[in-house]
C-alpha cells in the first residue's frame, strides 16, 4: 500500500478520483496511529484529500506538490489553538507516508456555511458577516510567532501577483474594456498596499465553504472555522476580499456589518480604502472576478474599476 509521487493537479484529480488507489492506506495510517476506521467518510470538495475517521477525527493527507499547505495549516493549527472564541480543530497526529504528509485532526460540530448562506433571511446574512468580520479581526490580533517565516513573504508575494495580473486576468476572460484601468490600478498598487507594515495571520478564504454555522434560538451565527492550508502573513485588509465578493455582493447593509465586524468605522470606509481593496481582490492568489464577484451581471454594470469598487463597497 503506497502512495505515488504525484507532481501536478491533473495527474492528481485523476488518480483522486479512485478511492481505491488511497483509501486503503488512509486505513492504514490510521490503523498506524491507533484510530478507527471502520465507516470512513470521504469529503469531495476541496483540494487535499480529507477522509472523517470514527470517534470525531479526520485524516487530512496532503500531496508531496502541496506540502506548503501542510505546513500552513500545521503552524497556524498550533499558533491559534485557544487563542480564539470560536472552535478550530485541534491536532491529534501528523507524520508521513511516502513523501505526502498528513495531520489527524478533529472534526467540529457545525454545518458547512456554503449549506446554510443561500436560505438565511437578510437580517441573518447581516449578523454572520459581522460575526466573520470579527473572527478576521480576532485571528490577526493573534501573534503569527513561526509563520512569519512562511515563504513568499507579503512584500514578495504582491510583488509576484503585480507582475503576472495583467496576463492572469487576460486568460481568465477579463472584458478587454477594464486592461487599462487594471493597468492605472498595478500601477498604483505599491502604494496602496503597505509592504512592510507589521504582518498578521491571513487565511486568505473566509468564504462559506471554510466556516461553519450553528442554530441557536435566535438564529445562525458562527460555530468554528476551518482549513488553513493557505494561511500566510501580510497586510489584514486581504482576508476581508473572500466574504466581500462571495457574500457582501455590493449589499450595502452587508458590507457595512463586515466592515464594522472587523473595526472599519463608516468614516474609515474611503475611497482609498475601496481602491486598496480593489487592488488587493485583483491580486488575491485566488482572484478570479468573472466567477468570484457574486453580483449579477457586474460586467455590464461597471466601465472600469472605480465604478467597480463603488459597486462591491458601496456606502
């Protein structure tokens, strides 16, 4: 029972896509570590392959090409555990099997947020993007400690995204008519951003698919938080792009509960501000607008990115 030397994505969907060729040795890591396997559960989003043990545990086995994200999870595992008011998994076990490591950690109580957020009345909506707006500012008040030395850097990860966004956003299909504004935008992005600003922890995705929800008698609200394979240090403004696209939608209400759940007053909120953060949704590691910016028809609605980030944020 091994596990294969997988270098990239396709070969690794592929091979992921029999959970024949694996399950068999996340049985045997278990069985290793003294778990119980009996009933696995494999989860298919995502992209490490995640499999729910018995008794409450999950075996998260990361490919030898996504080691990075190994270590991501594994420092900021450590570096959060009780430091936050909500639940995070705790760390059981971690080791290696030909060449792919893996964390045991535990499963929280809680629905997936991407299940609940479509049906949840307004009201609800505007609650729990103030409860994440807090979580993204709980999280960053948390020392980084050993992830400041995760690579690249801020300064040198922005710098990397400013060189290669132009061409990015023209494979991903970005209208032609936004180029130069994009353009006038890079131009401006390395003053907008700080780069040497004190670093905080990052997730990077405070999207519904990485929290969860519990009902209490008034409603949902925020019941923990989950995944940090892509967690790194940099300016704080960036965690809050994912809930700004996927979940404020140019809500106007929305985004001012997410702006007041991380601690941007109404008079922060400027238009220096919503450039910055233009910039930094444009240079996200993950940015993709066309399929990312959940308001209807935005492309036929804006003519540059100005109007764009009155769009996203407006007052």
């Amino acid at each position: 029972m091994h596990l294969p030397s997988l270098t990239n994505y396709d070969s690794y969907r592929a091979w992921r896509g029999d959970a024949s060729r694996w399950l068999p040795v996340a049985r045997d890591i278990a069985d290793g570590h003294g778990l119980s396997c009996v009933a696995p559960h494999v989860f298919s989003t995502g992209t490490n392959l995640v499999i729910a043990l018995d008794d409450g545990l999950i075996l998260k086995l990361f490919p030898p090409f996504l080691r990075p994200q190994f270590v991501s999870e594994r420092g900021a595992l450590a570096a959060l555990r009780g430091r936050l008011g909500i639940p995070i998994p705790d760390l059981i076990a971690e080791g290696e099997r030909d060449g792919w490591p893996y964390l045991v950690i535990t499963h929280l109580a809680g629905t997936v947020g991407s299940e609940v957020w479509p049906s949840l009345p307004e009201a609800e909506r505007e609650r729990v993007l103030a409860e994440i707006g807090a979580v993204i500012a709980e999280v960053q008040r948390v020392p980084p400690g050993s992830l400041l030395a995760l690579e690249p850097r801020w300064e040198a990860f922005m710098r990397a995204q400013i060189a290669q966004c132009r061409a990015r956003h023209e494979r991903l299909g970005l209208p032609a008519k936004f180029l130069t504004s994009l353009d006038d935008l890079l131009r401006d992005a390395t003053e907008l951003i700080p780069m040497s600003a004190p670093p905080v922890i990052l997730t990077g995705e405070y999207i519904p698919e990485n929290f969860l929800l519990g009902r209490r008698a008034d409603g949902w609200h925020v019941a923990g938080l989950f995944d940090f394979g892509d967690v790194r240090t940099g300016w704080g403004e960036y965690d809050l792009l994912g809930p700004s696209a996927f979940m404020a939608a140019g809500h106007p209400r929305r985004v001012r509960s997410l702006f007041e759940g991380f601690g941007i007053s109404r008079n922060d909120v400027t238009f220096t501000l919503k450039r910055r953060l233009m910039a930094l949704m444009m240079l996200h590691s993950a940015s993709d607008p066309l399929r990312h910016i959940c308001i209807a028809g935005w492309p036929d609605r804006v003519d540059d990115f100005v109007q764009l980030q009155e769009l996203i944020w407006p007052d």
